[in-house]
C-alpha cells in the first residue's frame, strides 16, 4: 500500500507545484493582493499534504521507494515557498522576487525527483518522459484550479478588467494540449518498448486507458470550447461555473493516472 500513497499524494505535489507556476499568469501588479494571498495558501496547503506525506513515508517506512535527496527537495520547497507566501502580506517586493522563482525551481526539482523514483523500472527513454508529463501534468492543475479562483475573485471585483482571466483561460487551454502530447508519448513509447501483456494498456487495462483519456483531458478540452464562448460574451459568473467542472475533470483524471500507475507500475 506504500505505492498507493505515494501516487495519492504526487497528486497533491503536483497542484502545490503547478499551481505556483499558475500564478505568475496573471498580472501582479493589476490583481488585488488578496487574489495572490487566497491563492498561495491554496497550492501550499495542497503542497504541505504532499511533501510532508512524502517525507513521512520515507521516515517511517524502509521499502517505500522514497529517496533521500528527493525528501531533502521537498522539505526545502516547503520552506522557500511558506516564506513567499508571508511576504504578500507585506512590502518586501526585492525578496517576493527572489523567493519565488528559488521556490519554484526547487519544487520542480523536487516533483522531478519523486516522478523519477516512481518510475524505476520502466527503462531510460521512458524513465524519463514520464518525469516530463508528470510535471505537464502539474502544470495542468495548476491552470486549472487558478482559472477557478480567478473567477472567484470577480465575483468579489466585478469591475475588473476580463483580460487576468483570459491570460488563465489561455494557459488552461495550453496545458491541457501539452498534457494530451504527453499521454500520446508516453503511449507510443509503451508500443515501441513493448511491454508484458498484463501490464499492456491496450489489453489488459484499455477500459481504465479509456476513462483516463475520457474523463480528463477530453473532458477538459469540452469545457474550454464552453469557456471559450462564455469568456467572449464575458459572463465570468458561468465561467467560473464551468471552471469548476474542468478543475473535477482534470484532477479525476489525473486520479486515474496515478490508480494506472499503482496497477500496472506504468506511467500515464
């Protein structure tokens, strides 16, 4: 069950992570400050379940697969990014700038260090891809769960300009096709490598392949051709309505990805 935990709680990584990213999206210095604050404390709640999971795995249990350095990551994360978040209370605007791309990068790091020991014995060449659509999928969730709290905060400032929830709404859209790249990828390198049948997506596991693909990026991809058409009226109150569904379709899916992994010891 040690495996069930860690693809649980990469998910949970993966928002802290990608919703970090997320914020640099919208225009600092045209949002309400309260708008960044809400926000950050959203991804560090969800990147504190996480990593200090990751960490207490390693800590208490000898055959889980985590490694040192990976946990050393994560902890070192946690506090780059819990001290950024204390600074959007206050003016520190020289050491906001700092903090926050050191605790981005380490937090990819990071998230790369726990996809690439999830993934041992799949080979190089896909060893390494599904480090790359791990954190694709990172960014993902992070776009998506942002595009909802946007759209929150113009029911707080409905004046606000449309254009901070169109810049979401755009790389919402773009990561949601670098994720579906990535899914194709994978799967083209899973044919080519050639793997056993009870572990092959295509046989053994094609119905959990097709919810994957179906009730994720799919689902996404409808709800950004609704969301397309509500932002051009604008009407931001349905928008976030809709934001909310595809933030539902993007973590089930990812959800599925990790069950995939705990099953078949693949990544998707």
């Amino acid at each position: 069950m040690t495996l069930f935990a860690r693809c649980f709680l990469l998910v949970f990584c993966q928002l802290g992570v990608g919703g970090l990213l997320s914020l640099a999206v919208p225009p600092f210095h045209e949002m309400e400050r309260g708008f960044y604050k809400s926000s950050a404390g959203v991804f560090l709640s969800a990147a504190l379940t996480g990593g200090l999971g990751t960490a207490w795995l390693w800590f208490t249990r000898d055959a889980s697969g985590v490694g040192g350095l990976e946990v050393v990551l994560w902890i070192a994360f946690l506090a780059l990014f819990s001290l950024y978040v204390v600074t959007l209370w206050g003016d520190a605007m020289t050491l906001r700038a700092r903090l926050y791309p050191a605790s981005l990068l380490t937090g990819a790091a990071a998230l790369a260090a726990s996809a690439w020991s999830l993934f041992p014995e799949v080979g190089p060449f896909l060893h390494l891809l599904a480090t790359v659509t791990t954190l694709v999928s990172a960014a993902t969730l992070g776009a998506v769960t942002t595009g909802m709290l946007i759209g929150h905060w113009y029911l707080i400032d409905p004046g606000m300009d449309i254009e901070p929830f169109h810049r979401c709404f755009r790389y919402f859209v773009g990561t949601v096709w670098a994720e579906i790249a990535g899914l194709v990828a994978v799967l083209a390198a899973l044919l080519v490598s050639g793997v056993p049948a009870e572990r092959d997506p295509l046989q053994t596991h094609l119905e959990l392949l097709l919810l994957r693909v179906a009730l994720g990026p799919v689902a996404a991809l409808a709800m950004s051709a609704m969301l397309r058409r509500v932002l051009a009226i604008p009407q931001t109150m349905a928008a976030t309505g809709l934001f909310y569904i595809a933030t539902l379709a993007v973590l089930v899916g990812e959800l599925l990805g990790r069950y995939f992994t705990f099953r078949t010891g693949l990544p998707l």
